[in-house]
C-alpha cells in the first residue's frame, strides 16, 4: 500500500487538459472537483489494498476517478437544476469518449454512482463500493470546509 502505487495507476489521466481543468470546478462548497475524485479514488484503492477484490486494482481505481468526469462548473452555469440525477451519464458519456477500453464495471461505478438519488442502483460490487466511498468524501470535504471557514472566522 503506497501513495506512489495509486499515483501511478491513475498518473496518466491527472496530466490530462481535461482532468487538470476539475480544479476549477467548486465542488461541496470549498472543495473542487479535481480534489474529490482523487480522494474518492484513494479511498477505494486502500480498500482494494485493504481486503482484497477480485477486480483488477487499476480498473477498480480508475473508475471511481472517472466517476465525476463531467467537465463543466456546476456553479454557475444553469445545469443546477437536474445536475444529481443527470451528472452520471455525463461523466460516462466523456469517459468512454476519452478512454475508449472503459470496461463494463467501470461503466456502471460511474453510471450508478449516485444511487440512491438515481434510483437505479449499481449492478456490481464496485459500483455499490464507489456509492459508499463518494458519499464518505463528500461528507468529509463537507466538514473540511466549514471547519477551514470556522478557522478563517476565529482568525477575524
Ligand atoms: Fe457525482
Ligand atoms: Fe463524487
């Protein structure tokens, strides 16, 4: 288990224009989009590491990074509306575009992603693992920001 393993497992899709464009996009709140999804990626990789997973790990790691892969700003732009449910299919629809061999697990991890708020729910282990770890980010990139604003705050 090694921060340089992850790295290189998924080096080649972060030095992408479109990958490094994410860290503009504002994401829960303080966050950006760029942030989230390695941390989200990270997260199911130790659990990869953790309890072993019959999917390929790099499969498994790329997919949860491309699971956000939308390319706009939420903020901004007038998709708010119908973002939560229509975000997914977005994020496959760039991924299989950008990364042609995209395999039939990492398809549904992304295109479930959002379940329960979609109401299908994920048809593999990995989607289901991707659905929970997403959700174990955004709470945390939730409390980073208001306690970075809690901190800012007190400094006034
Ligand atoms: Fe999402
Ligand atoms: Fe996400």
């Amino acid at each position: 288990m090694s921060k340089s393993e992850f790295l290189s497992i998924i080096r080649d899709i972060l030095a992408t224009e479109e990958f490094q464009r994410m860290k503009k996009y504002r994401h829960h709140v303080k966050g950006n989009l760029y942030d989230h999804s390695v941390k989200v990626a990270y997260l199911c990789y130790l659990h990869h590491k953790k309890h072993g997973m019959d999917v390929d790990l790099a499969e498994f790691v790329r997919g949860a990074l491309l699971h956000d892969y939308y390319l706009y700003d939420l903020h901004g732009c007038g998709r708010h509306r119908f973002h939560w449910f229509r975000h997914p299919r977005r994020a496959l629809e760039n991924a299989i575009r950008h990364y042609p061999g995209l395999t039939m697990i990492q398809r549904d991890m992304i295109r479930r992603h959002m379940f329960p708020v979609t109401l299908t729910p994920p048809m593999t282990r990995e989607g289901w693992l991707l659905c929970f770890y997403d959700k174990v980010a955004a709470v945390d990139d939730r409390l980073r920001g208001s306690r970075r604003a809690a901190r800012r705050k007190k400094r006034k």
